[in-house]
C-alpha cells in the first residue's frame, strides 16, 4: 500500500473531503468510501459507461479515473441529478417509457443522456445513439432509452 | 493493480526531474484511459504516476490559418473536436478524435496518450501521420522534434528515452485544395479496436483533376502505424481515377504485414487495408474538392 | 381501461420501483456496505486441463492485511447427487467442484482459492502469492473434437449414458438421447424436396452488465447469511446447504437488486466461498467479480454442433425431420441440448421425426441457461433449412410456416401435446405486418439489401412454486412480500395482477421481494414463469382476500356471507343496496371485526406458462467488400397469452432480439490453440451498442393460455430464438450465400461472399 493523499472536491455541489490510495479509481471512492453507490461497475474498463459521471462538466467513465485526479474537481453523479420528490425529466421519461428492465445500467445512461442534453438540448435519433454508444445495456435492447431520451428533449 | 505514487507536476522542467529520477519506474498519466487500465490488468507497473494534466504546454490548443495547429500532448478529443475552427481545418484528424471509445473516454483520452500508447492500432496515429505532424520531446537534455510516422517503434514502444514525454503535437496548417480522411474497420459501429485503420491526405490540383501529392498510412496491420510512402508517391501527378487509386491501394495492401488473432485474420487485414484505403482516398479527395 | 375488459391488466403504470431506479438509490448486490466488511478475491486457473499437484498459500497468508484463504480442502466433499436448481438438473459434487476445484482444474478461470483482505486490492495482490503447482493436461474444446476416440477425458469415471442406459464407455459423452415419432425414413421418401444441412454455433455469454457479487456473513451461531444478486434465492440457499453440507434452517439468503441475469444468475460461483472465508475471519466477506471473471468463470451457454434435414411435398406439407444436436456442456454434464431437442422442431406439425441429442464435456466453464437455453441453436438450423425448402417449393416462408403451424393437438416430437398455442396465429400476424407487407428499397451506396423470417419456440417453464404474503393497510393499500426476484418489472406484473384481482390500482399495491426467512419457498425467476406463476399466486392472493373480506363484511353489516358479492371492486350485500363498499372502504373498517387483514398464498399450478411463440422479420445491408451486416429494420413478433404490461412485453422482446443480433453477428467466445479464451472483455466480446441498430418494432398477439386466470403466457425466452437464423435468411437474401457458421461476423461473411462469389 502507499501513502493515501488527501483530496478535496465537490459532489453534486458539497464540497467533500477525502482520504485515497492513488490506485483507487474515482469509481470506487464513490462507492465504497463516499456511499455514493449509484454509480455501477459493469466492466472496470472504460467499454459500459455504468460508471459514468460528470467531471467538470464533462462525460467520464469514473472507473478510468484515479480519485486523486478529482482534487479540486466538481463532480455530478446520478444522485445529484434529481430525486423522488425533483425528479429529472430524463428520470421522469425513463419510468413512463419503461427505458429500464433490471436497472443497473440506467444511472450510467441517465448521467450520460443529461451530458449530452446539456451540451446539445435536441439531439436527433443518430446524435442520441451515437453519445451513448459507450453505455451498454444488455436488458432493453436500447429502443425505449433512445425514446426516452428524445422524449426528454427541449423540444420534444 | 499494485500500490504506487501520484505526483502532478506543474511544468515541464519539474516533471522532467520527476521522471529522471525515476526512470522506467514512473510513468505518464495522461488521460489514463490506457494507462488506468494497463496498471489494473497488471499488463504494467510502475511506482510513479506523473499527472502532466497540470503543465500549461500539455493542454494547450492553438489554431492559426498561417501557422497551423498545435496540440498540448494531454488535451482531450473533446477538446479537439468541439472546436469548430480545428473541427474544420483538420476533418481527417476529427473523424478519428470522434471514435476513440465512447462519449466518456473522449471526454479523457489524448491524442498524445495515443501516441505514446504505441499501439499499432491506435486510431489517431495514421491521420496524425497524413497530416505530417510532428511531436515535441522534452527530456533532460532540451527538447527534440520528431516526426509521428517516426515516433512508433514497436508495440508499445517509441522513440522517447528514460526521463523523456511529450510536450505537444504540431500540424501544418492545410494547402489549398487539400483533403484528408480517417476510417476504420470494426464489426461493431462503436467501441471497438480497428482491425484495419487507414489515414489519407491528398493535394489536387487547381482542376482537381489530378493528385499533386498525397500521404497513406495504415494501422493494425504491422507492429506500428505504418507510412506507406509509396502508396502517396505513386498518386502523386496521377489523374484522379478509379484506375489510380486502385493502384494506391494495392501498393498499401501490399505494405501490410498484419498477425492473425482474434480480430482478423492476416488474410482479411490485407484484403480490408485495400478496400479501405481506396474507400479512404476517395474520400479525401471528396473533401479537397468540397 | 385497456380493450380486453380488464382495469389494471394491460394498462402502462410506472413500475414500483422504478424511481429507486432511475435515482441511483436502489441497492444492489454489490452496493452492500457492512460493518467489518472484508473484501474477497478468487484465484483462478491459468490452464483449460490440468491436475492440482499442490497448493501453497503460505505465502499469501504471509501478506499484510490478508485475513483467510481457503481452498477446497475447505469444501465438505460430497457424493454424486442430483438436484434440480430451477432451470436446469445439477449433479451436487460438480456444483460443489466448480466452486472451488478439487483435484482437476477442468477449464481456463476454474476457481482454485478464495483470500478475503481489508481490501480488495490487497486480496488480488495475495492471488499472485498463492503458489499452484499444475501437471498440464491435454485439452480439448471443440465439441466434435471432444467426442472422437482418444480425444482428452475430462472426467476418468464418467460413463456415457446412452438412450438411458449407462455404458461402460469413458468418454466426454455425457449422454445420448433420442426422440423419435413416426418413421422419418418414409418420410423423405414421400417428399419432393430434401434438404440435409450442418451447422455450428459458438460459446456465448448472457453478458448481464453486473458482474456476480455475493456478501456472506457466518455469524457466532452457525446462522449464515447471504446478501446476493440471484434469479432465486431460494435456489441458492438450496446450493449452499448442500455444497456446505448445512441444514437449509441455518441459511438466509437476501436477494438484492440484480443487474441482469437471463439464466446465468441461479447457479453459485462465489457465495460458498464468501461463506467460507467469513467462517474462517468472523467478518463479513464482499466478493465481487471482474468482468473477465464473468466470461471465464461463470456459465455461458454452449456452443454446438447441428445436422438437419428436412423434407417436404411439393405442395408445401412437411413429411419428416431428422436433428442431430451435440451441445457442449462446458467442464461438466448438463448442456441444455435436452431442451434445445424439444424446441428444434416444435413450431410445426411433422408427422415424422427423430431427433439424437448429445451433451458432451469440454474445457471450457461449465455452461449455464441462457434465455430459452438450447432453443437458439436449434433454430438456427431448422429456420435455415426451411427457408431453404421454401425457396426450393417457391411458396412465401411464412405462408409455408402458416401451411406447416403447430396448433392445438399436435404432437411435439419428445412427447407432449400441445394446448392452445398462437404459433399460426404469430406468423399470420408477421405475414400481414406492414414490415413484411413493405418493399426493400434498394442500397443507394452499392451495398445489398436483403429481408429474411424465421420463427422459434419456447417451452415456458411449468409454473413452479410461489409464495405470497399481503397485509391490508387501513387505507385500502397492500403490503405484497414475493420470493420472486425482480429483473425487469415483474414487481409491477404481479402486483397489476393482485390490483386487477381485488379492483384496486397497480399504485395501490407496494410489493416487496423479502429474504427466505421471510417468505415461502418461490422457484427462481427462470424458464419464462415469473409473471405466469408468481401472477398466479398473486390471482389467488385476490382471491383469498375477497373471501376474507366478505367474512369482515358479514360481521360488520351482521348478513351472511354467502350473500355478499364483489363485482367492479365493490362489496355488496344482496338484500340491502345501503350495505355496500369498495375493497379501500372495506379495508378501513376491516381490522375492527377480527384483527389486521392478511393472507399468505403459495401455488404450484399443474398448468405450463404456456408455449411461447415468436417470429421475426428482418431487412439487412450487407457489405460485400467488408461482409459487414448492417440492420436496416426489424419486427418481432410473439405470442404473450395476455400481455400484463405491454411496456415490459416489448421490452423482453426488444432485449432478447437484440441479445439475438449479438449473438448472431459478433458475439463468440474466441479460443486460442492454448485453450484460453481471448477476448473476455467486453471491447472484445462486442455485444450490440446503441449504434449497431434501429429502433426494434414488436407485435404483441394474445391467444391466452388456458393454464391461468388471466391468460398469460411467459414472453421472456423465446424473442432471442429466431434472430440468428432471420438474419442468415436475409444475408441470403442480399448475397445469394447461406451462412451455416455463427457468428456471422465480418470476416465470415466476407470469405463465405469471396468462395462463393455471392
Ligand atoms: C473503452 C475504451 C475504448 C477505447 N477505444 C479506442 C479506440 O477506439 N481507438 C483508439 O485508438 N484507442 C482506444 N482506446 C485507447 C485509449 O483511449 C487511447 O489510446 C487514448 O488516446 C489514450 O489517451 P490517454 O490520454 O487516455 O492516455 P493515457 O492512458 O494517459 O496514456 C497512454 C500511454 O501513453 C503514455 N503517455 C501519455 N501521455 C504521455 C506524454 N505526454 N508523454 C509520454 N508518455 C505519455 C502513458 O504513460 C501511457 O503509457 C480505448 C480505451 C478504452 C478504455
Ligand atoms: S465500469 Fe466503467 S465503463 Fe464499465
Ligand atoms: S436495464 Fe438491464 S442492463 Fe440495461
């Protein structure tokens, strides 16, 4: 083991402290460390997007992150993006167009779809498809994401 | 994935005794987006991590219509791509920027992570070679200037020595009348290595009749990124014709010396680098006309 | 109300636990934290074959910060004992060896010891510390390989069991079995066209995107529990009680959330050994495993060997089918060709067939279910060979499947007779679809186009046991504790069952997947029967609830029982129009005459989930230079006896199409000549990604099944049969060249166009 560092950072906008080895990727600090446990591991390396969240404001997969690369970093994950009682409108989609069968790929997709959103407010099918071709789902066969994210669009 | 250290140098020269000191037991985090995984496969260990992310010069991204383009060595595609001014200048360098991984990967992986992978089926060191780019070495003794189709010297190897990185990348700035292109082969239409990659760039003509000079380079398809001079020379005073760029191709197939493995037979790399590098050429040349 | 007459039955709620879900609140198997908790790894064999001289872990033990390694010297050896774990029969000794192998390591990945550290790092540091000494046997990995003489013996005791009878033959045959019907000899001879063809299909992984977990905590008493992702938990507290050698009373198991399972998620690979190492430690013990774990060391589905022939009038009738199936089982018996044998034939009517199945051993992991497991495989044959025969006969494939439909009364070839079944009915649908109706625009970029049909079955396993417990709230709510695991919104399905039963909302139930101490025994979310069996148990929850309420109703208003009626969701009394209630009234006042509403339900109908049927139509661009297939459109279209929630019918079919593609176009597991698997990644292993397709068109057809109230039928399985074969059809339809070899990735369909000059 070497010698854990100190990171400062700010997760779904509070400021938090904490202590990792520099081999602990941002994914397992989260969840392990920072019960942050909405992010998922699929594959560990960079090819599910299940882990994904936003760093600066932009998509990452935080398996292929290090903790101690988010030192001064501001950090969204799924449970920042909206709750039972605020719910996000790309969540608010996902339940009515069932864009879920067992679940564990949806906060990745949700991260990654509000990524997109937030940089391109009406994506057509292709831009939709194309951004999300890192997340994997393996239940859904993707027809009824991709419509829930067109549905959550700005202009939809 | 074994323990080790994390510096995060803030310029050049500091990262530069960094990895001096320590030799081949430190190594350069760019994106990571190799190198996190490399370490956690036990593929690859080290004692030293030095995050270059904090240089000035490795996330510098300049663009100038005289002076061409330089890319800090650890900016990421995103950066690359969501520029509209470089997104136009250097379409052929953009196709591949936009398909290294997935939407999260790009929003890390570095053209100089790509390079200095040294995999001969990195996706951006073709067009980095078309595009006549050079790399900038900074080391102990000063920096240096290498040509990217120079750069690669084996799987996973480069030119750069113990306590050396890559400071930047830098591409002239286009000709007139100029075109380039980047494609792939893969089964699947995303997230995938290349079984064939092809870069082409060409210079028409003021009647875009005919080829002023051109560049081919083809990956996964020999131990690195390959140059394949004579495939661009023998276009060069060529009319553009179905006729000579058939014969390009064949000049690259030929050059081709791939492996078999689970991504393709040698057999098919060979018959997929020339109907991409025909495919790749008329499409450069699609865009020097537009 | 949706058009069948139901209020809840058919209607789109959101599902229960859906905003968990999309908040990234609800726990899974691996987000489990505990106080204490070690973190456990496996080490794993580096060989396909080879036998255990010896196992060092001193060194291990030695590393800092590791707290127990175990091997199987740990197991309790246990006999040759046969079990049945929901999808598939289990020999106990195999179960218990493949945990943790003993002796022999019978493929690359085989488990050989478990160390729990204060990490997880440290564990997979203390993997590399463990000495394992191996005598490196020959191997083999192809199933037909695998049969022939002098092949290499995975197993030195295993004698083939031939038409149900053991021989005194060693060899990887684990058994050989044949139905037949009629005499398929005078069969072919009454046909005009006759056509015989081979085909082979390679390893494949379910690919869920949670990787297995398994937490396990053995407590000061002996009382071990279990927190884990698994398609039944009580399935695996059957497993461990009998690879521990434990009473099942000092098991509890807890299902959490889990990430995807189509039959790869029933048997056990790392809760024995999280078990173990938390009795040796005292601690809790998370494992998890890495997603080359998965590939390598969990159970995909084989692949297999076919030989097909088929023969047929030419006025388009079927005469006589022969099948020869050899399916790999992987490192031990129990390949799903038995059920790949009831399925190969099973949508149409042919009066004479014999089928020869083969279940043979290979190194590679043992295999496991997979969606309609077997099924996939057989199809890719048969459909092919129809196909074949219908462009021979120069009658429309579907027309000439519609000519040949299995119906009521017709008899599948390993026996049973079929009920009312939709397979005419599906394909009837598939033909007037306005897909099939639609012409293929030709490729504007010199590629070439092509639309191929195939059809599969599924069996649906018979309903099995399920229990339900509910208590009335006061305010008309229902608590519903089930057994059954919750993959994709059958939470939802059940609980739309039990609102529609009782004429309350879907919204109005809360339903609640409970631990084993908590719930009688449920069989496992497998074999297409969730919605079919636990929704049956749920219908008769309702039930039971009725006629408790009417009891509370005839005490409150002091009429009889018997006079009291539930129509609509509303209790009245026959005799007085004043005495009336809906079910929510009824509940407020019912605690007062006689306590808390509850009951407690547990059913095991004789009936099937009824046979499933599916066909598919599929456009494809092929390109000739690269043999890249591209999906320009597709429409599935399947029997679901009555669809519950059509959100999720849809979605099981979109889900098993696509898995389908996968399967039929790129996904394999790829061998090297050491006998390791090359690409256990999921960059490698290309499952389909958003990009490789188009939106997935389905065709819900409700023929309902006679075996359950409300007519439902499992829809889970049988949508990834038919696409394989769909797409070599249309492949052939675009090039000219069939396609007898999956995947049918690129460079295969680009040699197979060069030889043939397609
Ligand atoms: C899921 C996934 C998909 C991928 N898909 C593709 C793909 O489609 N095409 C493709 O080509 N690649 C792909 N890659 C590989 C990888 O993303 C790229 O090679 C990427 O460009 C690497 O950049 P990076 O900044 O992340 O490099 P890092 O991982 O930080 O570094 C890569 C290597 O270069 C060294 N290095 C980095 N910067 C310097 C420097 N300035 N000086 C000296 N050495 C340096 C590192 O020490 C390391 O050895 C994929 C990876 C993943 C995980
Ligand atoms: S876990 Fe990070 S991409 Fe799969
Ligand atoms: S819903 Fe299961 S993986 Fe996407």
């Amino acid at each position: 083991m070497s010698k854990k560092v100190h990171v400062q950072t700010t997760i779904n906008g509070e400021a938090v402290d904490f202590l990792c080895e520099p081999r602990n990727s941002l994914l397992e600090v989260l969840r392990d460390d920072l019960d942050h446990t909405g992010a998922k591991e699929g594959c560990n390396n960079g090819n599910c997007g299940a882990c994904n969240v936003i760093m600066d404001g932009r998509l990452v997969n935080s398996c292929c992150v290090l903790g101690v690369e988010a030192d001064g970093c501001e950090i969204t994950t799924i449970e920042g993006i909206g709750s039972a009682a605020n719910l996000h409108p790309l969540q608010q989609k996902f339940l009515e167009h069932a864009a879920l069968q067992c679940g564990i790929c949806t906060p990745g997709f949700i991260v990654s779809a509000k990524a997109l959103l937030d940089e391109n407010p009406n994506p057509t099918e292709d831009e939709v498809r194309y951004w999300l071709a890192g997340n994997l789902c393996r239940c859904t066969g993707y027809d009824k994401i991709v419509r829930a994210v067109l549905d959550a669009r700005n202009g939809a | 994935m074994h323990a080790f250290d994390y510096a995060t140098p803030e310029s050049v020269a500091d990262a530069v005794v960094m990895l001096s000191d320590h030799g081949k037991n430190a190594c350069v985090l760019a994106g990571g987006t190799d190198l996190i995984v490399q370490l956690r496969e036990n593929r690859r260990r080290t004692d030293l991590v030095v995050d270059v992310k904090k240089i000035a010069e490795l996330n510098a991204l300049s663009y100038d219509a005289a002076t061409g383009l330089t890319i800090g060595a650890a900016v990421p595609c995103y950066r690359i791509y969501g520029d509209a001014e470089i997104a136009a200048a250097y379409p052929g360098l953009m196709d591949a920027a936009r398909l290294v991984g997935g939407t999260g990967i790009q929003g890390r992986a570095s053209l100089g992570g790509n390079l200095c992978n040294a995999s001969p089926a990195g996706d951006t060191i073709p067009p980095m070679i078309v595009l006549s780019g050079e790399a900038e070495i900074a080391g102990p003794n000063g920096t240096r200037k290498v040509a990217v189709e120079d750069f690669c010297t084996a799987p996973g190897r480069t030119v750069l020595e113990d306590g050396e990185f890559l400071v930047s990348l830098h591409f002239p700035a286009p000709l007139a009348n100029s075109g380039a292109f980047y494609r792939r082969f893969i089964p699947r239409n995303e997230m995938d290595i290349a079984v064939v990659g092809v870069g082409a760039s060409v210079v028409l003509s003021g009647d875009r009749s005919s080829f002023v000079s051109a560049r081919i380079a083809v990956g996964a398809v020999a131990p690195t990124p390959l140059f394949v001079r004579e495939a661009g020379e023998a276009l060069a005073g060529q009319p553009v014709s179905d006729e000579t760029i058939r014969r390009a191709a064949d000049l690259a197939r030929d050059a081709a010396r791939p492996i078999s493995d689970m991504r393709g037979t040698a057999e098919y790399r060979k018959h997929l680098t020339s109907v991409l590098t025909r495919r790749v050429v008329e499409g450069a040349v699609q865009r020097a006309k537009e | 109300m949706s058009q069948n007459g139901h209020k809840v039955i058919g209607t789109r709620p959101i599902r229960h636990d859906g905003v968990d879900k999309v908040t990234g609140r609800a726990i899974y198997g691996a987000d489990i934290q505990l106080t204490g908790l070690l973190h456990g790894t496996v080490k794993r064999s580096p060989h396909p074959h080879a036998r255990i001289k010896n196992i060092d872990t001193s060194r291990a033990e030695a590393h800092p910060g590791v707290r127990a390694v175990v091997t199987a010297h740990d197991l309790p050896q246990i006999a040759d004992k046969l079990a049945d774990l929901g999808e598939a029969i289990v020999n106990l000794r195999d179960a218990s060896n493949n945990v943790l192998a003993y002796g022999k390591v019978l493929y690359k990945g085989h488990a050989v010891a478990g160390v729990a550290a204060i990490n997880l790092h440290v564990a997979q540091e203390a993997v590399e510390l463990i000495d394992v000494e191996y005598e490196v046997l020959p191997h083999v990995t192809g199933v037909l390989e695998a049969m022939e003489d002098g092949a290499p013996i995975l197993h030195e005791d295993m004698k083939t069991t031939s038409m149900g009878e053991e021989t005194d033959k060693v060899s990887n045959i684990a058994n050989h079995f044949q139905h037949k019907m009629g005499e398929p000899d005078d069969g072919f001879a009454e046909a005009d066209v006759v056509i015989e063809r081979e085909f082979t299909t390679q390893t494949v992984h379910q690919g869920y995107i949670e990787t297995h977990n398994a937490t396990a905590l053995w407590n000061e008493e002996g009382q071990l529990t279990i927190w884990t992702s698994t398609q039944g938990a009580f399935s695996v507290r059957d497993q461990m009680a009998e690879i521990l050698q434990m009473p099942v009373s000092k098991v509890k198991i807890v299902p959490l959330e889990i990430g995807g399972g189509f039959g790869g998620k029933i048997s056990v690979y790392l809760d024995p050994v999280a078990a173990l190492l938390s009795k040796k430690t005292g601690h809790p013990v998370k494992m998890t495993m890495t997603r080359d774990e998965v590939f390598e060391g969990t159970g995909p589905t084989p692949g297999s060997y076919l030989k097909v022939k088929m023969g047929a009038t030419s006025d388009g009738r079927l005469t006589a089918a022969t099948a020869y199936m050899a399916y790999e089982a992987g490192a031990y018996p129990g390949s799903p060709v038995g059920a790949g044998a009831g399925c190969i034939f099973t949508p149409y009517d042919i009066p004479n067939v014999q089928i020869d199945g083969y279940d043979v051993c290979v190194n590679k992991p043992k295999t496991n279910a997979y969606r309609a497991p077997g099924a996939t495989n057989a199809a890719y044959a048969t459909e092919t060979v129809v196909d074949e025969i219908s462009e021979k006969l120069g009658v429309d494939p579907l027309e000439f499947r519609v000519k040949n439909g299995a119906k009521e009364g017709t008899r599948r070839a390993d026996g049973p007779v079929h009920p009312r079944i939709g397979c005419i009915e599906t394909t009837e649908a598939a033909l007037n679809s306005e897909h099939y109706r639609s012409s293929l625009a030709k490729s504007a970029n010199g590629k070439v186009r092509g639309r191929g049909v195939a059809s599969g079955y599924w069996f649906n396993f018979n309903g099995g046991r399920s229990a339900i417990s509910v208590s009335i709230n006061p305010d008309g709510t229902i608590n519903m504790l089930e057994g059954s695991t919750d993959i994709g919104g059958s939470r939802a399905s059940i609980a739309m069952q039990l609102a529609e039963t009782i004429g309350l909302e879907a919204t109005d139930i809360k339903p609640y997947v409970v631990d084993t101490d908590s719930i009688g025994y449920t069989d496992v979310t497998g074999g297409s029967r969730t919605t079919f069996g636990t929704g049956y148990a749920a219908h008769a929850t309702g039930q039971a609830l009725i006629r408790e309420m009417k009891e509370r109703a005839s005490k409150l208003w002091d009429v009889p029982a018997d006079a009291i009626d539930f129509e609509d969701g509303v209790f009245s009394y026959r005799d007085d129009a004043e005495k009336r209630g809906s079910f929510k009234e009824m509940a407020s006042q019912a605690g007062d005459a006689g306590g808390p509403v509850v009951a407690q339900v547990s059913t095991n109908p004789d009936g099937s989930g009824g046979g499933a049927f599916a066909t598919h139509v599929v456009d494809v661009e092929v390109d000739r230079e690269t043999g890249k297939v591209d999906i320009l459109r597709y429409t599935a279209v399947q029997d679901a006896g009555t669809a519950i929630h059509p959100s999720y019918v849809e979605g099981q079919m979109q889900g098993g199409v696509v898995q389908g593609i996968g399967w039929g176009l790129n996904e394999e597991y790829i061998y090297n000549d050491d006998g390791s698997m090359t690409n256990a990644s999921f960059l490698d292993y290309r499952m389909p990604t958003t990009l490789d397709l188009p939106m997935i068109e389905t065709i819900i057809v409700e023929v309902p099944n006679e075996s359950h109230p409300y007519g439902v039928r499992g829809v889970g399985e049988v949508p990834i049969v038919p696409p394989p074969a769909a797409l070599a059809n249309a492949i052939y339809d675009a090039t000219g060249v069939r396609l007898r070899d999956l995947p049918m990735s690129p460079p295969r369909v680009q040699k197979a166009l060069a030889e043939n000059g397609g």
